[in-house]
C-alpha cells in the first residue's frame, strides 16, 4: 500500500514539473481569462495578443495560466501557442560572456563555455534571452547557435514550399514540401529553420512557411460578422446548452469555428462561445475607417541602402502597395502619401493625414545599421506632443504584437521617439521599421515576396485589433 501510494505522489509530481513552467504566449487579441474552465465561469480581465503566460494545470481543453502580472485564470488551449524547446549553444572555442542586458557595455554576469547549452527564451534586440542560475540574461546571437530538442516538429503552412541547402533565398533548391507536411527542426538560423530530410540529410526552410502547432489558432482562420438581431451566446452549438448572455444587434464578432449551423466567436470583450449562425451575417471589420499609409522616403531620398546595394524607398512602396490591397479587402479607404518615386517632406506627410480626417496615419520603413548582425521588427509611436495612448502607442503596439507572431520575425521593441513625421499630425500614428536591411540574410527575406505577403496580412491583423479595442 505504502508502495503504490508513493507511487502515486511521484506520478503527481511529474504531472506538476511538467506542467508548471511551460510557457506559452496567446495567438488572438483580447481573449478572455475565465475564473474556471468553463465559458460561463465569467473573466478576470483579457489578454493581448502574444501575452506570455506560464502554465500551471492543465483540464481538458483548457490551461490554467499566469500571467506576467501574477494573474491566474483558465484560456483554451486552442489559443494558446507553445513554442518548441529549444537552446542557445557556444560552438565556438571561446567563452562568451552573459550579461544583463542586451548591450556589450552591460554587465557581465558569467560565461557560456565551449560546446556548453542554456535554455533558450527568446530573441530581443538582436540579443538571445535564456535562463542562466534561474534567472533570464542575455548572449549575443551572432556569436551563438540555436538547436532544438530532439523530436520537436515544424508542419508547412502552404504547398510547394522549397526546401534550400543554405538559410538563404539564394541557396539551392533542394526539395520541396506541401502544407500540412512536418518535419524534425534541429537548428535555427537567421529566421531559418533547419530539419531533417527523408534520407537523413538536413535542409533550411524560410520559417514565416512553418508553424509549431498545427493545432493552435491562426488569424487566418477567422472572419468578421456582425449580429442581425440580439442574440445568446451560448457555452455549446445547440440552443440546449446554457446561455452566457447576450449579444446586441449590430456588434462585431470574429468566428474561429463552425458546427451543425453554429459559429464559434470571439467577442470584443474577449468572451468565446456559441451563436446560431443565422442571426449573424459576415462584415467588413475596417467599414467606414480612413487610413494613411507612408511609403517612407522617396525621390532624391533613398533611406537607407541595403547590404547588397538596394534602396530603402522601393521597398517601402511595394510593402505599402501591397497592405493597400488587404486594407481595402476589409473595406477602409486608403490613402497613400506617395504612389511613386516621388519626394515628400515628413512634415507634409503628417498634415495630410489631418487634411484626409484620416482615422490612422501608419508610415513603412525598414531599418539599418553600420553593424551587420543587428535583425528584428520594432515599431514607433510619439509621446513629445501626445501623452494619450490612443495618439499612437496603440496601434504600434497593436501592430508590434500581430508581427511578432510570425516564425522568424524577431523583437526589436516599441519605442517612443520624436519621429517628424509622427509629430507633425493630430492623427494618431504609428511608423514600423520592419526588419534591416544591412542584416545580409534579413535583407534577402523582406525582399521576398512570400514574406511581404505574410508580413502584411499581420500589419492589417494589427490595425483590425487597433480599431476593435
């Protein structure tokens, strides 16, 4: 009896090392966090898209989490993304130094040896975060490798999708893969994903292509709808289930599944639950607003010229060109401040957004340094004029966190910085850098049209957050 009683204890204590401790990070804006598993159990509040959660239990479809501020409640998993595991390695035959925070004047805190791993956290600043003496410190990311744990697997997000010899678009094409396909990851490279072939080989594949849990929600799977009447949400697809409360005619609602005639929706208040389909009819989620996009640059200004010689102003139009489209798909009337190869100053930029009465002003930029090493995606807001966050920070923060989820894009923050052409509008505005162009591989992937085209799809995810909170 004593035996199978420790038995039992030990079973419960691998059940709790393995689920506390886990991290995850929402993949939707403003869910809810429910007091219990269950979606009549009311909220404590919501989370915002990419909030890091750790997971402390976990009960059907569901995971009890806390949050960065202490906060505990239960999200379906479904909303929940977990990254693989995986580790920064020195496979160099020198130490590098940890340190405190992302910059070589910070403190030095201890050293990774040769052939030595520590667990990794995540990527900022160009700097790799990972635990050390149980706290999180930085080490360089050009000086150090990413592996992953044996038997972590990636799936591809679309058909023909090429396989290279090199993390690099001008590498060779050495197979292919198709969506829903999966495969051992082993390393990381420069926004790159490093997996295992059939004949043991490896091969690099563009990770915006790939995701680690072919299970967990995607904004790609939603569309907008409006209520036609007053409507019960309820906790199941039948009118037999219990009734949450109800819904009034003319609110917007994003549906992430469907059954027998029912929609599975998101609530702006964060609330999931169920709804008659009949009673709701698809929207526009960006009807009626006015947008501003800037193509950065322009003319006799060039921006900034990328590692391999390219302009930073032609970049920046494609990019906007290209976010026109889908913006316009969800019904907002875009502007742009320049269509060609045009000079405009910062100034008139900003005034013309309050000429439009345009709702959001958003300028495209991409990045670049003397340093070659320097990679990642950060956005801009200004506070010299505007303390309200709405004149701003909102929707860089909005954007920020919708283009971070994307599988090699890499935090470089969100700053506030008296940008001209943010300063110059009563428009709230936003500018984002979206990646350098003096990072020779970084250069290569924002080139690339598969990664524009999924780049952009996040920067209108943003903006459609932006308006609905």
């Amino acid at each position: 009896m004593k035996k199978t009683i420790l038995l039992i204890i030990i079973i419960l204590l691998l059940i709790n090392i393995y689920a506390y401790g886990t991290t995850g990070y929402t993949n939707i804006s403003n869910i809810a966090l429910y007091n219990n598993a269950a979606p009549d159990s009311g909220i404590k509040g919501t989370l915002k898209m990419s909030s890091k959660v750790e997971i402390i239990e976990k009960k059907d479809e569901w995971c009890k989490v806390e949050t960065q501020d202490g906060k505990q409640g239960w999200i379906e998993k479904y909303f929940i993304t977990i990254p693989s595991e995986k580790y920064v390695v020195n496979n160099n035959q020198y130490n590098i130094n940890i340190r405190t925070s992302p910059a070589t004047s910070s403190k030095q805190v201890g050293q990774l040896k040769p052939g030595s791993k520590a667990k990794y956290i995540d990527t900022y600043h160009s700097w790799h975060i990972i635990e050390y003496n149980k706290s999180e410190y930085y080490i360089a990311s050009w000086l150090t490798d990413i592996e992953y744990k044996q038997s972590e697997k990636i799936y591809f997000l679309y058909d023909s999708i090429n396989i290279r010899n090199k993390a690099s678009l001008s590498s060779k094409v050495i197979a292919q893969g198709n969506r829903g396909d999966s495969f051992e990851v082993v390393g990381e490279e420069n926004g790159w994903y490093k997996i295992v072939l059939k004949d043991n080989s490896c091969g690099y594949v563009a990770a915006w292509l790939a995701t680690h849990d072919i299970d967990s929600y995607t904004e790609e799977h939603a569309i907008y709808k409006k209520t036609t009447h007053d409507l019960n949400l309820r906790t199941g697809p039948s009118a037999g289930y219990d009734r949450i409360f109800t819904l009034k005619k003319g609110e917007m609602v994003k549906t992430v599944a469907a059954e027998n005639g029912w929609d599975k929706i998101v609530t702006q208040s964060g609330y999931v639950g169920w709804c008659n389909n009949y009673y709701l009819k698809e929207a526009l989620p960006l009807s009626g607003k006015v947008i501003l996009l800037d193509p950065g640059h322009g003319g006799y200004d060039p921006g900034a010229i990328s590692y391999s010689g390219k302009f930073e102003k032609h970049i920046n139009l494609d990019v906007a060109w290209n976010l026109k489209e889908i913006l316009n798909k969800s019904g907002a009337a875009v502007y742009m401040t320049r269509t060609s190869d045009t000079y405009i100053s910062n100034r008139e930029r900003g005034k013309l957004a309050d000429n439009l009465g345009a709702d959001i002003l958003l300028s495209i930029h991409h990045n670049s340094l003397n340093n070659s090493d320097y990679f990642g995606l950060s956005t801009y807001y200004n506070t010299i004029n505007y303390k309200d966050p709405s004149y701003g920070y909102d929707l860089a923060e909005a954007i920020y966190l919708n283009a971070i989820t994307i599988n090699g894009v890499y935090r470089d923050g969100i700053l506030d910085r008296n940008f001209e052409v943010l300063r110059e509008t009563n428009t709230p505005a936003a500018l984002i850098e979206i990646g350098f162009m003096s990072n020779p591989t970084e250069e290569m992937n924002i080139h690339n049209i598969s990664f524009q085209n999924v780049m952009t799809e996040k920067i209108a995810d943003g903006i459609i957050d932006y308006f609905g909170n």
